[in-house]
C-alpha cells in the first residue's frame, strides 16, 4: 500500500504521529498532548503497537500496569487532574484486556474525561478465524468484542487497513480536545493492520499544536441571563466541573465577590472556589451542606455552570423547589444545556463569566437574601466542626472523624482522590477545599476501584503535590494493585484505607430502604467462617510501608509521618459502618417496593411516595 512518504508499519506511524501532538503547557511552552501509554501487552498488541512503543519511549514513554480497567483509570485520572488539558493512551490485547477497559471507559464517558483507547482486534484478514480470545456472533462477521466500547466511547473506529489513521488520528485529536465532545476515543486496532506497512506522507507526523477552544455565548442568550440576573430576588449559581476544565474559578470567584451572588458545588465542581470564599455555601444536593441546600430550595434564579445536573445535584429533582423559579444552564455542550427544561446559554464557563462581569457591574444580589443565608451558613459551620472533630471516648471513629484527621493533616494544596462507597458523600459535604485541584472525586461513575488506580493517575499529573487517597475496605479490595505499579514508580501516594468490614453505605441505604441487612457487611453475607483480612499486611506484600492505626490520634501521627516519607504509605483504621453525617443532605430517589412482606418496607414506601411529590 502507497500512500506516499514514510514506510512504517500502521501501529509505528500511529505512535510517532500520537508523540507529535502538542498542548500549551502550564508555561505556555508546548508539551506532548499525551503523556504517556499505559500497556498490558498480549496477542493484538505485542507485535504490532508493543514494537513501536519500544522504539518510542522517549518521546512516548509506556508504563506498565497489572489490570487493563485499573490502568484506564490511572489514564483518566491522569487527564482529570491535569484538568483535561493533557491524557493518557491505553493499549490491550483483544479480548479479556480489552473488555476489562470497558468499565473505566464508560467512566470517562459519564465524566467527559479524554483518554484514547488502542484494544488489540481480531484479524482484518480474517485469516486464522476465530483467533484466540475472538468473540464470535452467529450473525455478523462485523462484530468483535470491542464493539462494546461503541456506547462508552465519544468516537469509534475499527482500523481494518493501514492508511485508516490518516483519517482517525486527526478526528481523534478532535473529539478529545473539544470542550463539548470530549470523552474517551476508542480505535480498535485490528492486529495484521498494526504490523502492515504503508508509506505515509511526512507531514503527517508534523508537530501540532492544539488549544481547547473557549467559545463564547450567543449576545442574545447572554443579554437575557443578565436581564434575568438583574429581576432576581434568590439568585443561585450552581458550579459544575466545567468551572474547572475551563480554568474558570479566579472569574468565578471574582463574579461572587462583586455581585454577592451566592455559589454552591457539585462534586465535579468542589474546589471551584476556596472554602472560605464569602460567596461559598459549599456542596449542594444529596450530599450537600445545609446552607447550600436551603439557598436550593429558596432561591428563584438557579444558574448551573458547567453541571450535568445528575440527580444527586438536583435531590433527584426535587431540591429546587423555589416558587416560580427558573433553572438557567450555562454549557458548553448543547445536550446539558437543554436539560430539565434549562433556559440554555450554551458556552464556555470562563467565557460567559468573563463577559457577564461587565454587564452586572454595580449590581449587587439583594441584602435580604445575603442576611437570610447567614444563620443557616453559621449553623453549618458549626456542624463542620462536630463532625470533623476528633472524637472523646473509645467508639469507633466516622468516616467525618477520619476525613477530620486528615484534613488537619494535610498540605495546604493535598489532593484528596476518592470515588465510591460512603466517603465521597462525607467528602462532598465536609472537605474544605484550599487549593484548586486539591479535590478530586469521581462521582459520575462512582466506580469502586477507581481510587487507587486513580491517586496514581493524579501523582503523575501533578507531582508536586501530596496525593491522598481514602477508600473504605470494599473498594480496597477490588482493586488494589496499582499499589505496586505506583511503589515501582517510585511516587509518592498516602492511601488512608477505612475498615468498616463491608459495604457500609449500601448497609445504610438498604436500612434506609426498610430492607433486612442482608449480604453488604460481611458480618451479613452467606459465610463459614468471618474473615479478619489483613489489609496493612496485604499493602505491604505490594510494597508499600503500611500500618494499621488504633485511633484518630494515632492516624495523625501516621499522616505526619507519611508527610515526610517517600512511597506509598497505606494507612488502615477501623471505623464505624453505621454512622454517616446526618446534618445537610436532600433526599434521593432510591426506589423502594411497593408491595413487600416486611413492614418496614411498606412504610419506607409510603414516605417515598410522599417524597416523590417534591419531584418537578
Ligand atoms: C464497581 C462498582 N460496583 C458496585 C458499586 C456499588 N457500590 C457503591 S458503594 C459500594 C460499597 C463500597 O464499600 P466500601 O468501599 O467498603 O465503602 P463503604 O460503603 O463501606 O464506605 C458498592 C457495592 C460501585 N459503585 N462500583
Ligand atoms: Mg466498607
């Protein structure tokens, strides 16, 4: 095959064309778009991709992991932290590592995340059908496993001939370098076409140079917010991780300031403003403080900036309940902008904050709903300071008390990763955030495992910082063995593993639910015998210098002793699975059986379908 240039084979051409993309980096200095490849090779990619990489580390260095989702994980942390500036490749063989990146690959999708996926595929030739680990349909010749990645993935493309990446590589930049599109990519690459050669036109492997585009509102949209903004009684702005991707929070920051309007968070969007910004009420939603959820429910004007309004923002929709009031949606990408019936002003956040400051100057939020936040910003503060305190006596600590210890413990710009079980709620609702980047939560898959994997991730796009991750047991120990590639690495993570012996939120939620205790702790599960699992001891076997800690003020001294170590330092305490903060919050829709044996189930049902009447 002719093209024209440079013979290389398909997988060398895509590595050299994939080091030659290039960012503006935090110093306006170009840097690679991506900084690395992570690679679990098998058959599918050994040969092909595997032989290029080798030759290429040095503009394109390639990491090894120990599972394909865990290193997609690393990957999208990578880019999340790096506020989808820069990401990450991933490469797998077919098959088994390729669907075991489907997971982390419907994560980037749900948190518009980039991150370019390279699963091995079956032969383009079809030669030696059906080929170890081929996955065969009765009915279409089409079809391979890496078909699903098609609904996880932001663009696809099987590559079935050589000259395909001319075409694909480019589109790929594309979609992940848009604010709008940006998701994960997924070209699946068959395994001959990786190890065919082609000539390729020089240019293609040109440095290039791309710039995440910041695109404006339209005049009309934009003079109508004000407008609105203006005839506001209870204005509200909702922050989004769109505040975040766009670099947005010093505008943010300075619109609350000169207009008081008040600003509450999502969890993609905590940390758009520091803590103690006057105009910070702090998280809203079903994790969220009592002050932002009571602006919430009063307030008339409700701006989301950046959100996916995904149902623990809204209560499940039924938080804002405010008379006659109006959800505006601030968006770069259309689909969130018309959501929940939003009057729409589609842009980039940074763009419509900048342009809104001069239109509202002079303007200030009326005094009488500034004063009517206040008591309930300082009982707020007060139940912060419950919760997060180190506790007297010998009970088992919270999670709150253990996020305390931590926080107190913490450098001033810390990163705290986590995603699932009952610490991200706590996290949402009680971290104060000091720096930007400082939180770093993934709750739009809220995938257990993600945590380790992804305080990895988050390491390596920002080394300078201290990296903490928090996990209960249960995600601990679905994935766990990045522990050793991040010791292998030589990076720093502080791990703080809380061991409630179970599932303690879904624990929770099943009580809550009128269910029976029923197969979440371990203590409730079918079982011979109860295991006592070592985690310290099992951290350790992965190389990390790990302890098990008695209380809070033995968690403090091990947190200051990992502040000024090396390596990965894991860190287990016994908590309480039964307790959770019960101050702020909103409800949330957990359907609930209508008909059911139990009593108490017939009763939670009742309550939800009074609940549900909230909903609009
Ligand atoms: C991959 C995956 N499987 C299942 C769930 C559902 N889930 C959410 S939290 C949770 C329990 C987490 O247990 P643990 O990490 O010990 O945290 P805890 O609830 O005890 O705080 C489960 C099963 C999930 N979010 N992700
Ligand atoms: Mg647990």
């Amino acid at each position: 095959m002719t093209v024209g240039g440079l013979r290389l084979t398909a997988a060398q051409a895509t590595v050299r064309y994939l080091a030659a993309q290039l960012v503006e980096g935090t110093d306006g200095r170009p840097v690679p778009y991506f900084a690395g490849c992570w690679a679990i090779f098998g058959h599918g990619n050994v040969a092909g991709l595997g032989e290029a990489l080798q030759a290429s580390q040095d503009a394109l260095p390639t990491y090894r992991a120990h599972n394909e989702q865990a290193m997609a994980h690393a990957a999208i942390a990578f880019a999340k932290q790096a506020r989808r500036r820069r990401a990450m490749v991933c490469t797998t063989s077919i098959g088994p590592g390729a669907t075991n990146m489907v997971t982390a690959a419907a994560l980037a999708h749900v948190n518009r995340l980039p991150v370019l996926f390279l699963p091995g595929d079956v032969y383009a030739s079809r030669r030696p059908d059906p080929v170890l680990q081929q996955v065969e349909d009765f009915s279409d010749g089409t079809v391979s496993a890496n078909d699903c990645f098609r609904p996880v993935s932001r663009y696809f493309d099987r590559l079935t001939r050589a000259e395909q990446i001319l075409d694909a590589l480019p589109k790929a930049m594309a979609v992940l370098t848009d604010p709008a599109a940006c998701g994960p990519v997924t070209l699946a690459f068959c395994q001959d076409v990786q190890a065919e050669a082609c000539e390729y036109p020089e240019d293609f492997f040109a440095p290039r140079l791309w710039r995440v585009r910041r695109p404006p509102a339209d005049p009309y949209d934009l003079a109508d917010l004000v407008v609105r903004i203006r005839g506001a009684r209870r204005p509200l702005i909702i922050a989004g991780g769109g505040v975040l991707y766009a670099g947005a929070e010093a505008l943010l920051a300075d619109l609350g300031a000169a207009t008081g309007i008040p600003v509450a968070e999502t969890q993609a969007g905590k940390g758009a403003l520091p803590w103690d910004h006057p105009s910070n009420l702090g998280a809203v939603g079903v994790t969220g403080t009592g002050v932002a959820n009571a602006a919430a429910a009063e307030a008339d004007l409700i701006i989301g900036i950046g959100t996916r309004l995904q149902d623990f923002t809204t209560g499940s929709r039924a938080l804002f309940q405010g008379a006659a009031r109006t959800l505006v949606q601030v968006n770069v990408a259309v689909h969130d902008a018309a959501k929940q019936g939003a009057v729409g002003v589609v842009g980039d956040a940074g763009a419509v904050l900048a342009a809104l400051a001069p239109l509202l100057a002079g303007w200030r939020v009326p005094a009488d709903w500034t004063r009517a936040l206040a008591g309930p910003a300082a009982d707020w503060d007060r139940a912060w300071q419950a919760a997060m305190a180190a506790p007297e006596g010998n009970a088992l600590p919270t999670d709150a008390q253990v996020l305390g210890a931590l926080w107190r413990q913490a450098a001033e710009d810390a990163v705290v990763v986590c995603a699932a079980g009952g610490l991200p709620g706590e996290l949402h609702k009680l971290w104060r955030v000091r720096r930007p980047g400082g939180y770093h939560v993934e709750y739009g898959y809220s995938c257990m495992g993600y945590e380790i994997a992804g305080g990895l991730g988050a390491k390596m796009a920002e080394p300078a910082r201290d990296v903490h991750v928090v996990v209960g047991d249960g995600s601990y120990l679905m994935m766990n063995s990045e522990i050793a590639t991040a010791a292998m690495l030589g990076l720093k993570l502080t791990i703080t593993v809380l061991d409630n012996r179970g599932y303690g939120c879904i624990n929770r939620l099943q009580r809550a639910t009128g269910g029976a205790p029923f197969n979440n702790l371990l203590a409730d599960t079918r079982h011979a015998t109860l295991p006592a699992i070592d985690l310290a001891a099992h951290a350790a076997s992965l190389g990390a210098t790990a302890r098990k800690v008695a209380d809070i003020a033995a968690l403090e001294a091990a947190l200051a002793d990992a502040r000024s170590g090396t390596g990965v330092h894991v860190i287990v305490i016994d908590t309480d699975p039964a307790a959770s903060t019960a101050a702020g919050g909103a409800w949330w829709d957990v359907a609930v059986p209508e008909v059911s044996d139990r009593a108490s189930v017939r009763q939670a049902r009742a309550a939800y379908d009074e609940k549900t009447k909230d909903q609009r």
